[in-house]
C-alpha cells in the first residue's frame, strides 16, 4: 500500500478515534511488500490453494512447499528462495505505525487480524516492534480458520468481546472487508480509502456460535471432574512412572506441590475448594515459612526444604491476603542468602546441595517482585541466569527439575506479564520463543500451557487450543502427564487432576 499523505493519516485517525475497537489487517496495511521482488512466480505461490491450506495451518512447511513444487512446477529449493526473499524485502508503514501508537495512547482496543503462515508469522513478528501495540493477534494459522470466511470474524468478536457497533475494520482487501460488513462491523478499504458505515447489526447463524456453546459445555464437563476429585481430595493425588506420559504411573500421594501448582494455575477454583487446599498446605508448614516438595510424613530423611514450593506458596498466600510480606521477611532473606558463587538463587536451603534451576529461578523471582524488593543487585545474577537460559534457547532440553520446555517458557511468561517494567529486555524474545513453540509437541499438559502462556500477551493461539479440547476424555477431565522429574531417579510425576487444571485455565482464558 502507498503511504497515505499526512492529512489522509489525519482524516484516518479522526474517523477511528469514534470507535473503541480497531481491526487491523496487517499485509499491505501495516507492511508493504516491495514490488521489485512480487514476481509473477510468487503471486502464483501466494494465490495457490495450497497456499491458503498453508495460511490456514492445516498444512506445514514442508508438506505445502513440496505440494506447490509439484502443482506449479517450480524447485522446492526455488519456491523457498522466492518466498524468503519476498519476505525480506517487506518495510513497515511507518505512517500507520505512528498511528497505532497514537490511538493506543488513546486506550483504544488495537487488534490485529490477518492472514499468514506460521514461519511468516515468527519472522516477522521478530522483526519488527509494532505488535506491542495490539491488544490482541490473531493469525490465520493459529486459528486454523481465515479471512474472508465469516467465521474468523465473529470468533474475533466472540474471543475479544466486541461490540460490532463500536468497531472498525481496516483492511486492503473488498472481499474481507464486506464479510466483516455482515456481522455489522464497520470498515475502511486502506486501498481506495473507502469508509463504510453500519447502522444495523446484521445477526448471522454462524457454526462459530455452536463452537462457543461446544466449549461452554467442555468446561462444565471438565469443572465437574476437577471439582469433583479436588473436593474429594483436596491435597492432589500425583502418580510416578518412568515415562512422561505416565502410562504405567503408580500412585505417588506424598508430595505436596501438585497441590499448589494448582491452585497457583486455576483462577477460578470455587473458595471451598481453594481453603480446603490452602488448609492442607498450612498443615505442613512448621511455622517458619519454608516447605518441602514432600509431605512432612514423606519426607525422606535429611532431606531439606525447598525454594520452589516455599515462593510458590507464599506467593499464593501473599495474593489471597494470608500472610503480610512483614511475615514472610526472614524467608526471604534466606533465600536471598542462598545463592552460589555466580551469585544465582539456588533450589534447596541447604549449602551442601549445590543445585540451581531456571524454572525455580524463576518463581523465586516471581516472590521477590511480588513483595517489592528492591536491591537489584542480589537479584542481577539469577536475572542473568534466566535471560541467557532464554536467549540461547537452553530451556528445550527442559531443566533440572522441568522436562518440558513449555514449563519453564509459561512460568516465564507469568513473571514477565505480571511484571513487565523489571523485565523489558525479555519480553520481545520471549514472545518470539513462544510463538516458535505452536504446536511442537502433542502432549495436553503442554499445549494447554502454550495457549495460557500466549494469550498473556495477547496471541490467539487457538491451534494448540482446538488439538487440547480434541484430548477431553468422556469423564471431562484430560489425560496425565509428567510436569516435573526426580533429578536423581528420573521418575515423572504428574496427574490427570494437574493437566485438567491447566486445560480448564486454558479454556478459561479463550472464553
């Protein structure tokens, strides 16, 4: 798209500023391609219906390059070539840029909703900043559903809770722009500067609305299994085995951190659940504020407290107003004491177990932003730490005590939203790590927390989120899966209550 001049950007920003919620395609819209390089070879790559498969994420990478090699006729290797380098050769609507920040100044709802691949998606949004302003993203292949087909549309209204009424669509495209006319959202062709006012919102019987009763009935269905055993068993029963997937787990009901990794996770347990589990937990502390992955009658011998369990349930103590941060004082401390000679906090209160882990890092940081500390310096080496973790993508073999990457990447994703000024250097990379994360593995438990973890910042990830509901089991509740792993023994433990809590917060979060 040609820049529009600067009175055109004036006039734009005069209509949008009447509305609450701002639609933004992003191709030609937000970035342009340069036309030097928009050969005929690659218009035809890009209009090809193997193509739209490929937008739409129901074909990846390879399996769509090999199909358009053989339907056009041209090298896998020469497609590949084509398309990189049409996609280098993008440059930003600077324009449109400033506007987005103005409007976002003016605490409008910017989202962003187009259609593009998943490799196009993570190179872009790696390369340029101007995502940080929308709200929320929705992509073609994480919604496994594109423009011009309505649905997309009225999940964007459904998943964002829009007034149609109050919301603008901006978009290049005719077709586009007259389905999101049916659903009575009003519209500006970026092309021809086209703006079109609704006056009536047109009601539509779209199969999106059965979906959304689909997952309104999911989650009863997994709230009567979750609540139902929690109520049961309000210290959370955990299994062991050898394999992740727990397939031949024996029951492991000694441990005590299941329980608050759940009520850590699930915002919306009923209050006699969360004070029957909160009792539980208080049972087994001996009134000096540190606890042991174990239960006290389990605990093996010598076998010393933990920072991992002790800031995770201090933290859940602090947020529901059970314990002051005056209280909880000499723990942190510490903890604070407990680091190594890199200065890095340290996972047990106990000088001869030397061990360190980027996930309990992590929530141990968690606690000390959470009750204002404010010396950076004790904290610089374990930020440190946590940061080249990250960067040099260590966290995919997993850590210590964490075999799946995606734990380390949500309980990161939890510290750097709920506290993004301590951590602005992290937040672009981690958002990229977690968009590189769609749909890696087939296990529930992760895919629930990649769709928690992303919809943090506000990226739909509703590829994982439809494979996640396909693995509810008849009962409502979701298959076991290993969250943690006994270093020494390599044993998993995990429990269908654990990977159904995260399911159920999951679905929580994309109604």
């Amino acid at each position: 798209m040609k820049e529009l001049e600067l009175n055109q950007i004036d006039d734009l920003k005069n209509i949008l500023t009447n509305y609450d919620n701002i639609i933004f395609d992003i191709g030609d819209v937000i970035l342009n391609w340069n036309s030097k390089n928009e050969t005929h070879d690659l218009r035809q790559i890009i209009k090809h219906p193997i193509w739209k498969d490929y937008e739409k994420g129901i074909l990846k990478k390879e399996n769509a390059f090999t199909l358009l090699s053989s339907e056009i006729n041209i090298p896998y290797i020469t497609l590949e070539r084509l398309v990189n380098k049409g996609m280098k050769s993008v440059t930003v609507n600077q324009p449109m840029v400033r506007l987005l920040k103005e409007l976002k100044q003016l605490n409008k709802k910017l989202i962003c909703l187009t259609n593009m691949d998943k490799n196009s998606f993570f190179y872009l949004f790696s390369e340029f900043d101007f995502w940080q302003y929308f709200e929320f993203v929705y992509v073609s292949s994480l919604l496994s559903m594109s423009k011009p087909n309505i649905r997309v549309f009225q999940y964007v209204i459904d998943n964002a809770h829009l007034d149609p009424n109050k919301t603008i669509f901006l978009d290049d495209k005719t077709s586009n722009l007259e389905i999101a006319r049916k659903l009575g959202i009003h519209t500006f062709n970026v092309k021809n500067y086209d703006y079109q006012l609704n006056k009536v919102n047109i009601s539509t019987d779209l199969s999106t609305s059965s979906e959304l009763l689909n997952l309104l009935e999911r989650k009863k269905k997994g709230n009567a299994y979750l609540h139902g055993h929690l109520l049961q068993s309000p210290f959370c029963k955990s299994y062991i085995s050898k394999d992740i997937e727990l397939t031949k787990g024996k029951e492991f009901s000694k441990e005590i951190f299941s329980t608050i990794v759940i009520l850590h996770t699930n915002s919306s347990l009923p209050k006699e659940i969360v004070e029957a589990m909160t009792h539980e937990i208080n049972a087994h502390n001996q009134n000096n504020f540190r606890w042991c992955f174990y239960k006290e009658e389990a605990r093996p011998e010598n076998f010393p407290d933990d920072l991992d369990t002790t800031s995770m349930i201090l933290s859940f103590l602090l947020k529901n107003q059970k314990v002051t941060k005056k209280m909880i004082l000499p723990v942190v401390h510490e903890m604070l004491s407990n680091r190594n000679e890199e200065g890095i906090i340290q996972v047990y209160f106990d000088k001869n177990r030397p061990r360190i882990d980027a996930a309990v890092a992590v929530n141990v940081l968690y606690l000390m932003y959470q009750i204002g500390y404010a010396n950076e310096e004790d904290l610089k080496a374990t930020k440190n730490y946590i940061y080249d973790f990250l960067i040099h993508q260590e966290y995919l073999k997993g850590t210590r005590y964490y075999p799946s990457p995606d734990v380390f990447l949500f309980f990161l994703s939890r510290l750097v939203s709920d506290f993004p000024d301590q951590f602005k250097s992290l937040t672009s990379e981690l958002k990229s790590n977690l968009i590189s994360r769609i749909d890696a593995t087939v296990h529930p438990l992760d895919r629930a927390l990649r769709v928690i973890s992303l919809k943090k910042f506000g990226i739909i990830n509703r590829l994982d989120f439809i494979k996640l509901l396909e693995t509810q089991l008849h009962d409502g509740g979701w298959p076991m899966n290993g969250l943690f792993i006994a270093a020494k023994s390599k044993e998993y433990f995990g429990s269908r209550e654990l990977t159904s809590s995260f399911a159920m917060e999951a679905i929580e979060t994309m109604l």
